[in-house]
C-alpha cells in the first residue's frame, strides 16, 4: 500500500497539473466546482418583482414562429394562451406584436408580444383546475416545457416517448417508457438554479418525481446529480425515505462524478446506461424520458393547476456583485433581472452571457426577455485578447470532446466551409458544451464556429427544400401547360382530318361560307 | 448595445499555449543535450545556438515574406523547437554552412511554403534532415573527426565494400573514430553476413549479437538513449504527447527485433538493447510525436507508430542508412490524411450518414 502511495499522489499531481488537458474516459472536463449564487439550505427562493412590461417571443423549441392567438389591445389574464406553447405570466393589455432583440447566439430578431402588466398575480395564481391525477394534457394546458437545455415540450415529449417510433422498438419487447431519467447534475460552473430548488426544498422534488413516475408508467426511476452537491444529496436522499408512495418504483439516486458535460442529455444517457445515443436517435425513442428536475417540479405544480409562469435564473460571474438564485417571470428583460439584483454591470465593457460560462453565449442586448430555458446570466470581463493561433494538431479537443468527436477535424471542415465533410464527421453530434474551445492551446473559438456551420447546415437544407419545392411546382406548371397545348392541338388536329376527309371539299367550303352570311 | 463587449470565445479558463508546449518539449530535451555536449560532443551546444538563430532569422523573413505579423509567429517558438531536433540529429561535426542551409531547408520546404505551423504535412526537421543527407552524403555520415587518422569517406568505403573482415580491424576503428555504435554495428553485421556461412549461425550469431549489445551499452550513447526516454517519460506525465506513438513504436520494434532472429544469421541486437540504441528514444518520443504531422485519433496513432517502427525496422536491417527514424516518419507523415481518414469514427453514430437523415422524425 504505502508503495503505491506516492505513485497515485504522482497522478494526481500530474492530473493537476494538465487540469484542463486531463482526458477522463468518456471525455469531459473535471472542472472546480464554482457556485457562488447559492442561499444556505433551506431558505426558500425569493421572487423577482414583476417588471412592467413582459415580452414573449413568438417561437417554439425549434425556433420556428408561432401563430400569435391575441390581438394588440386585448387584455389577457394571467395564464391565458398567447401563443400555442406560450401563456400570459401576468395579467394586462397587449402591447404591440413586434420584432424585438431575443436571447440567439447570432444576435436576431424575433417577432414577439409585448404585454403591458397591471395585474401581476403571484406565483399561486391558479389558472386552471386542481386534478387528481396529472395528465398529458394538463402539461399541454399548463405550457411546460424543458427548463433545462433545449426547451422541447414536455407533453410532446411524453407523448412520442409513449408512442415509441416504431422502427427501433422492434428489436426490444418492451413499449412505452421504462427509465425515468431526472437530472439535477447541472455539471456547468456558475449555474446553481436546480441545484438551489433542491436545497429549497427537497421534498417537494421527490414527490413531484413521484407524480411524474405516475404519469410515465415507468419501470425504473433514475435521479441523476453531481456527487459534489453534498448538500443537495443528503437532502434528497432523506426526502426518498421520507416520501411515500404507491406506485412501487423506488427513486435511485445516482451520483456521478464532477465532469463537464454530465448534465447534456447525450451524455447523461450514456453515464447512466453505459450506451451511447446513436446519432439523430432521441432517447425517448430508446423508452429513456429524460427530464430537467425543475421541469418535473414545474409538471407536478401543473397538477395543482399552476401554470409554468415563471423559472430559477442564476445571476453569477465574475463582475456580479451579488450572485443569486431567482425566480423570474418568464418574459423579463435580462436588464430588469440585472437592475432588481444589484448586478447591473457597472463597468462599460462587461461581457453578459445566456447560460454558463462554457456552452452559453453573449448577450448583445440587455432588453432581451428570459425564456424557459434562460438557465443563468453571467457577467464576466471582457477576455484578454489573445489572437487564435493555428491549430497544431495536438489533439487535446478531441481527448476532452464528451461525443467523441474529433474537433480540430470538424473545424478544419467547418472553416473551408465543406459542412457536408464536417457532417460525416458527426457535426450533428456536436452539443456545443466548449470544453474543446477551452483546453485549445491556440485559442482557436471552435465551438462558435459549430455553432455556425450547424445553423448554416440548416440553412443550406431549408434553402434546399425551398428550392426543390419551387422547382417542383415549376416543373408540374409545365406539365400542366403543355398537356393543355396537347389537348387543343389534338382537337385542331381532329377538326383538320374531318375537313381533310370530306369527298369535295370545295363544295364543303362553300357550303360553309354560305352558312357564314345567312344569318347576317 | 449599452456599454457591452460580446466575445464569441468561452470564458477564459487556465490554458496551455503553443509556446508553452514547446518550451515543455524543449525542458524534455535538456537531460539529453547536456548529457551529449558532456560526454560526446560539445560541439552541439554551439551548433544549437547557430540553428536556432538562423531559424529565427529565417521565419521572421519568411513571415514578413508571406505579410503576417512576425512577433506572435516567433513567440510559439517551434521554429526553434524544429531547429534543435534537427541539431540532435545530424553529426556535430557538420560544417556550418551545411548545418544553416538544413535549417534554411527546415524553414522554407519544411514549414513555410505549406503555410507555416500547423499545416505542414512532414515534420520540418526530417525533411531537413532528409535534404540534407542526400545533400551531403560524407559530412551527414561521418560521426567524428577527432584526429587525422581515418577520414569518413574510407569508413564509408570499409562499410560500403565489407572488404575489411579483420575483427582487429573493427576493434581499431572503435578505439580510434569513436563512430556511433549504430554505424559500427551496420558493419559488422555485413561482414558477419559475409564471413559467416549459414551451417554455424547459430553457434556465431548469439556471440556476435552479445558483442554487439556490449558495443551498445559501453557506450555513452546509451547513456544519451536513456535521457530521452527520461525526456519522454516527463513530457508523458505532463500530458504533453499521448502514449499511444511512443508505445506502438517501440512495442513494435521490440517485437521485430525478439523476432528478426529467427529468420537470420546475421548477428541481432537482444531486442531491449535495440530501443536503446540509435535514435529510436529520441524518435519515438520527440519527432514521432510531432503533433502537427502525426495521425490525431487514437487507433489512428497505435497505427501510425506501427508503420513508423516498421518502416524504420527495415531501413536499419536492409538499407544503406544506419539509422531509419527519419525517412519511416516521413513516410508515414504521407499516410497520415489516410488513416486519420480511415480511423476518425465517432462514437455516437452507428449508421452511415443517409440513415442518419431519414431516421429523424
């Protein structure tokens, strides 16, 4: 034993020493844990003032606009439908319907509703009626969506995991959901929202994972944290034993170790399962519901007939002077948050990022609104400018890539514009969480540049689409039109032979000119 | 758009440099060079200070050249890095003038006219090397002038023909050029190649294999293999090169060599004696690694040090050369885009790509 001593203290040494080159088997970073807006256990989360004026983009998960269903003057009530997927999260009059600056990496426009706040209401303003038990609809009634990473539709997603697709579960007897997978790792430095509603308020969770459990008719119940959330764990696990429940399904508490990305849904169902996705396979489709712990709280509260009005926003970073966990009605400005806070960035060149430190992205604006999935606004200082350098090829992105991807390759593909290489090198797969971006010793912005060539990926398919379908309708145009001309040269064709066929034909033509003057 | 500065770049975490990597590399090489200007040659040292100032000199007109800002180019100093394994691996006895046109060769063919670090496809330093051993076939062949006595070209003509069969003879050649044991070995296998008929092989080979060894561990150039293992094993423990192209190319000479035996007569280094002998430390470690012109995927890697300890196998037992590690890197460096092509597969996706597009819903 005490041979073996100084050579794992070597390791360790050496792990520490390379501290973001360390390769850990499945990629990822081991980074220091940094949660500086977390409130002591138990203290409940305090509520932003509603600012007054709300806005709401008018897009869904896919960024793909909605019809607005409310009209500029009409005054709406807390929790009515502004949009399918989008309620009111205050009472008031509407605005305008408009293009506003919204949360994009690319910094765009969108159209969205502006409404003018009279009636806040609280966050126990019931809206709709308490039911028994809790229903697909009801999560489509109360409007919850993913408060995690992508804000896909929680009903949507229960209901394609409930009608599995048909060609992978062929293989397997089973049908329908067998794991509920709930994730509270929140592996991101800074992002402590999940991590503080834990610490509220444990019980709560364990019950709502219950509920869910319910709804899901699932086999098994994972609930996934990060092992340095000490606190958060105890809690948990003396809630599991507190709690109660009918169904039979105990609630696992798995703890896994401190790398970056744990938390990305791709790489949480390959930790938990010991499978990875295949590409462009979601794990519903694998029987997996993968689900945000605040997005499960928000569903059981949704039972009780509270509409998602609003979320935990951590308000961290290095300039923030006072770092905290909030909740925020959804439809805040990202100024009001900073202003109510006392985090309003006091120097002049601050950077304001959406979400963390490494898979977020800056903020342009401030008056952009917090969407569901606004999980932190970071204030950081602006980065020493160190030119990107070249790529040496050293390989250590791909050691630290969760996905396994080789990212210098993608980029090399990226970078010369040739998406369709970088595509068969997995550019799908890519979930944008910067841990390459980070250990490259050339400073070269690699996940940006995914980012782009993903999005212009999409692009280039759209236009083809759009293309294909304008050529369609071209082509069936002509179609259309020369089978007409067919048509009348056969009938001209037709008329011509009967006049060709007659015996006499002056004698026709006379006749037919004498039929001409009668009438006149 | 009050008062913001928007970055597309990630927070800054602690991160390693380009430049930092090579001065890693660089601190990896100090056993070594201080082991070879103590006890075989000090000339090196002299001949690393004209190298790198030439390099230097070199990039920063090659660079103002091609209209890029020079400073940062010369900051990540791997022209240096370039030029110092290019030291390493010629004679020290090489006149100057040759020595600066290698490094010319280095900058110009070896980096620049591929655009610079990072896109070169052959490591710069061997194909400097390769230059100039074709260039300068007497003066990149002759390890030692210490006295009037022998001049190379006669050494070369003694190994070329194997017309000295005389072991006395060898045994004065050791005791008066100090040649590297690699060449001297080179010579004696093709006299033992000669000398010996096949019916008692077996009788000499193991003797003269032993002597061989002894050749190799008397000297200090065993000394110098094992600061560059010494040198690896740091780079190794501060993450800088991974184990997969030191450990195939090793592995895979070790086994050659425990194999070579039993198909020959000629005498055969015992294979642990063969890593240390020669270049391969050096080159498993330091040039086969060159992050820029090595395969990059993990299999990629185990394959392309596989290919090196082959190819550089049979450069040392059937070529003219002594010593293979240069032509085998640079003709792997060619495979290069085709196993990183053939080995890149990512993890996640288990169908090809036109599955892919007609599985999502």
């Amino acid at each position: 034993m005490n041979r073996r001593k100084p050579v794992k203290a070597l390791l360790a040494r050496s792990r520490r020493l390379q501290q973001t080159g360390r390769s850990e088997p499945d990629g990822g970073l081991p980074l220091v844990r940094n949660k500086p807006g977390l409130e002591a256990v138990g203290v409940p989360i305090t509520e932003l003032p509603v600012p007054e004026q709300l806005v709401y983009p008018l897009l869904d998960y896919a960024r793909q606009t909605v019809q607005a269903q409310v009209h500029v003057g009409e005054s709406v009530l807390l929790g009515d439908s502004i949009a399918e997927g989008i309620l009111a999260t205050a009472s008031g009059t509407i605005k305008a319907i408009e293009h506003r600056p919204i949360i994009h990496p690319s910094h765009r426009d969108a159209l969205c509703v502006v409404l003018d706040v009279d009636a806040t209401g609280d966050e126990n303003t019931q809206s709709l009626a308490t039911s028994d038990t809790l229903s697909t609809e009801r999560l489509a009634q109360a409007c919850i969506s993913g408060l995690g990473g992508a804000g896909f539709g929680t009903a949507l997603k229960l209901r394609a995991a409930q009608n599995k697709v048909a060609n992978i579960s062929d293989n397997s007897s089973e049908t329908g959901i067998h794991t509920l997978l709930v994730n509270a790792v929140e592996c991101e430095p800074l992002i402590s929202c999940d991590e503080a509603l834990i610490r509220s308020d444990a019980q709560t969770v364990i019950t709502a994972v219950h509920t869910m459990i319910k709804l899901s008719v699932c086999q098994r119940c994972v609930l996934a944290i990060e092992d340095d959330k000490v606190d958060a764990i105890a809690m948990l696990s003396t809630a599991i034993d507190a709690v109660k429940s009918d169904t039979g399904v105990d609630v696992e508490l798995v703890k896994l170790s401190a790398v970056y990305p744990s938390g990305a849904e791709k790489v949480l169902v390959q930790r938990i399962t010991g499978k990875p996705l295949p590409t462009g396979v979601r794990a519903t489709e694998l029987g997996i519901l993968c689900l945000n712990v605040a997005t499960v709280v928000a569903a059981w509260r949704a039972q009780a007939g509270y509409p998602m009005i609003s979320r935990i926003v951590t308000v961290a970073g290095s300039r923030a002077n006072k770092p905290c966990n909030i909740r925020v009605r959804i439809g805040t400005s990202v100024a009001d948050v900073l202003q109510s806070t006392g985090n309003a960035p006091e120097a002049d060149d601050s950077r304001v990022r959406a979400g963390g430190p490494l898979s977020g992205f800056d903020l342009q604006s401030l008056s952009v609104p917090v969407t569901a999935t606004t999980n932190c606004i970071a204030i950081e200082p602006p980065q020493s400018k160190s030119a990107a350098m070249a790529c040496i090829r050293c390989s250590h992105c791909s050691e630290v890539c969760p996905v396994n991807l080789v990212p210098q390759q993608l980029y090399w593909y990226a970078s010369g514009n040739d998406i369709q290489q970088a595509q068969r090198f997995g550019l799908d797969n890519c979930i944008e969480c910067g841990c390459c971006d980070i250990v490259c010793p050339s400073s070269i912005e690699l996940t940006s540049m995914f980012r782009y060539a993903r999005s212009s990926w999409r692009e280039q398919q759209q236009d083809k689409q759009d293309a294909d379908i304008a050529r369609e309708r071209y082509e069936q145009r002509q179609r259309r039109l020369s089978h007409r001309e067919q048509e009348a040269r056969k009938i001209r064709e037709e008329k011509k032979t009967q006049l060709i066929s007659s015996k006499d034909p002056i004698a026709d033509a006379l006749a037919r000119a004498r039929a001409r003057k009668r009438p006149s | 758009m009050s008062g913001l500065t928007v970055d597309t770049a990630s927070i800054a975490y602690k991160r390693r440099s380009v430049s930092s990597i090579m001065v890693h590399v660089m601190v990896a090489l100090l056993p070594g060079i201080t082991i070879y200007a103590l006890y075989i040659d000090s000339r090196l040292l002299f001949n690393i200070l004209i190298a790198s100032t030439c390099a230097l000199l070199f990039e920063s007109v090659l660079v103002l050249l091609r209209r890029r800002a020079v400073l940062p180019v010369l900051k990540d100093a791997s022209i240096v890095l370039a030029a110092i394994l290019l030291v390493l691996s010629v004679p020290q006895s090489l006149p100057s003038w040759q020595l600066v046109f290698g490094v010319f060769v280095l900058c110009t063919l070896g980096k620049h006219i591929f655009g610079g670090l990072g896109h070169n496809p052959f490591n710069p330093a061997m194909v400097a090397y390769a230059v100039l051993i074709v260039s300068f076939p007497l003066t990149m062949t002759q390890w030692t002038e210490d006295n009037g006595l022998l001049d190379a070209p006669e050494i070369i003509k003694n190994a070329e023909s194997s017309s000295v069969n005389d072991k006395g003879q060898l045994t004065e050649w050791d005791s008066l050029s100090g040649a590297t044991p690699l060449d001297r070995l080179d010579t004696l296998k093709r006299e033992a190649g000669i000398s010996s008929p096949p019916v008692d092989a077996s009788l000499t080979t193991p003797e003269q294999a032993l002597s061989a060894a002894d050749t190799i561990l008397s000297s200090d150039w065993l000394i110098l293999s094992v600061a560059w293992l010494a040198g690896g094993l740091y780079l190794l423990f501060m993450r800088i090169i991974s184990w997969r192209i030191p450990v195939s190319v090793l592995a895979t000479l070790w086994c050659l060599y425990a194999l070579y035996p039993l198909s020959t007569s000629t005498p055969v280094l015992p294979a642990t004696v063969a890593l240390f002998s020669g270049a391969i430390m050096l080159g498993a470690f330091f040039i086969a690694t060159d992050p820029v012109s090595a395969a990059t995927s993990d299999k990629g890697k185990l394959v392309y040090g596989f290919g090196i300890a082959v190819l550089c196998f049979f450069i040392r037992e059937f070529s003219a050369y002594p010593e293979g590690i240069a032509f085998a890197v640079l003709l792997m460096n060619m495979c290069v885009p085709l196993i990183d092509h053939a080995f890149t597969r990512n993890r996640f996706s288990g169908n090809s790509i036109d599955d892919q597009t007609s599985n999502r819903p």
